[in-house]
C-alpha cells in the first residue's frame, strides 16, 4: 500500500523514530531492574504535569465517583510510574523466561489451562493494558501455544517496527488492527492457532456494553470469534510486584451460552468480559492505563 503521509510528517516520524531508537537503545543497555526504576521515576514525576493526565482524572471521575481529589491523583501517579516502567521494560521483556522457577514471573492458574490442551479446543487469551501487559501477550506462545497477537498499530510506523521487534519471540504471531484483521484472525483459528487481545480500548464502531456503570464502545470481535468457533475464552492478567517481579494470572474460563441469537449472545458474553476488566481495575486502580478514551464524554 502506497505511504499517504506527507512529505513533513514522514520526516517527523522518521526524527521521532530515531529518538526512539535511542531511548530503546539506552534502556537496553541498562539491567532490567534499573531500566524500570529509572522509566518509573521519570514517568511518575513528570506524566502528571502533562496535559493527557486530565483525561486520566476525567475518567476515574466518571468510573469510580467515590474517589476525592487526593486518592485520584495517587492512582494518576501510579498509572504513571507503571506506565513508564513499562516503557523500559521493552527491550528486555522478551527476555523473560515466564516459566522459569524462581525467576521474575509467579503464573498462577495456567497450569490448569495447559492441563486441557489435548481437548482440540481453541482459545482466545484476553487481557487489558493492565501492569505490563506484554508479560501476558508472551506467556501463551512461551506455554507452547502457537499464538496470534492483536494489536493496534502507533500512528507512527517507526514506533511500529520498534515494539514488534521487542515481541518478537517464537510462536507468536502479530496482527494489526484493521480491514484485513478479520480474515487473519479467521484464517489462524481454522489452522489452530490460540488468539490473545487486549480488549479495554474504545472502538468507534464497537457495540455499546456496560462498563464501570456506563455504556463503552467495546469491539466485539473476541465473542464473536468465540461464538462461531466455540473457544475457550480465558481472562489474564499480569500484576506488578516490587524489585521487577510479575505475577500472571489466568482466571477460570468465563462460561456463555450460545443460543443462536448471536447479537445478544454478543453483547451478554462481552458484558462478562468487561465485568473482568472492571473487577481487576477496581482492586488495583493504578495498574490500568486510565488515559485511553474509554468513555464518550
């Protein structure tokens, strides 16, 4: 496909790209353990002043009405300092041996999972930007599971480049979203392959679903994949525990009904879904990314 971007911004993206490069590069070459301390620090001192962080503060006030002023900005300034650790982590992320004893990530309830791997059933694996997501994107392929990852692309395509080469790792397989994700994803659950989505970003075109109380455009894809193939939809999570240590969790499969009413089998199994989300962002406020648009205003 031709690039329909103008002259003035592919050069901007391209001088964005590089400054990227560079910080990558410089994390990269940091232990792991002060690569977060130090996105952390940054981020925590520096994101609240920004500008986005009113959105931040907008959208805990309509979720969790109950909040003051004070424990507001507490969450804002967690979300910030997770959200910077993140951002160091990438270039060592795909590093981490997820399964490794003693190693930097407990998992906990997977081994349940890998226990009914022989029942020829698919999966579809869903997450949320919640702790550092990408520990839970690596941990299905790092099972053996032959993985197909969803994301949306960064306007800039340098950034682009730059993320997908911090995944890369064997039996994953990444998918933007777009008008060619659908026969994509269709054609890796014919061949057998496992899907893991992140599902907590709004989606114009979506379907409204409850969520904190209030109607969410929601993407319903991920039920009604599930609903035509009848896969085994599964919640992970990944929560942050000090000195850069992860704890994923894979909750009991979420149970639907298939009833041949496939809008509302739609709606009633992506309601399920973000009840999930709702419960894990409720018990830990400041792991979530709380700047996404997840609401009309």
């Amino acid at each position: 496909m031709a690039d329909q971007r103008s002259p003035g911004r592919r050069l901007r993206d391209l001088a964005e790209g590089i400054g990227a490069l560079l910080i990558f590069g410089f994390f990269r070459l940091l232990p792991i353990r002060w690569a977060s301390g130090l996105g952390g620090f940054l981020a925590r001192n520096f994101g609240p002043r920004l500008g986005t962080s009113k959105r931040a503060d907008l959208n805990l006030q309509m979720a969790m009405p109950e909040l003051d002023a004070a424990a507001r900005q507490r969450i804002i300034r967690g979300m910030w300092d997770n959200l910077g650790r993140v951002g160091a982590e990438y270039p060592h992320v795909s590093k981490i041996d997820i399964f490794a004893p003693k190693g930097r990530v407990e998992v906990l309830g997977v081994e349940k999972i890998l226990a009914q791997r022989g029942l020829e059933r698919r999966y579809i694996f869903f997450s949320g930007h919640f702790g550092n997501w990408e520990i839970a994107l690596l941990t299905c392929p790092q099972a053996g599971f032959e993985t197909v990852g969803v994301y949306r692309a960064p306007n800039n395509p340098w950034f682009e480049r730059l993320i997908n080469r911090a995944r890369r790792t064997p039996r994953l397989e990444m998918i933007p979203k777009g008008a060619a994700a659908s026969r994509r994803l269709l054609s890796a659950l014919n061949r057998g392959s496992q899907l893991c989505i992140l599902v907590d970003q709004k989606m114009n075109d979506g379907i409204p679903v409850p969520f904190f109380g209030r109607p969410a455009m929601t993407a319903p894809a991920l039920a009604r994949l599930a609903l035509r193939f009848d896969c085994i939809v599964v919640p992970v999570r990944v929560e942050r525990l000090p000195k850069v240590r992860f704890r994923v969790i894979a909750d009991p499969p979420i149970a639907y009904e298939r009833t041949g009413d496939i809008e509302r089998d739609t709606l009633a199994l992506m309601t399920k879904v973000n009840e999930a989300l709702e419960g894990w962002i409720r018990a830990k406020p400041d792991h979530w990314f709380w700047l996404h648009r997840r609401w009309s205003d």
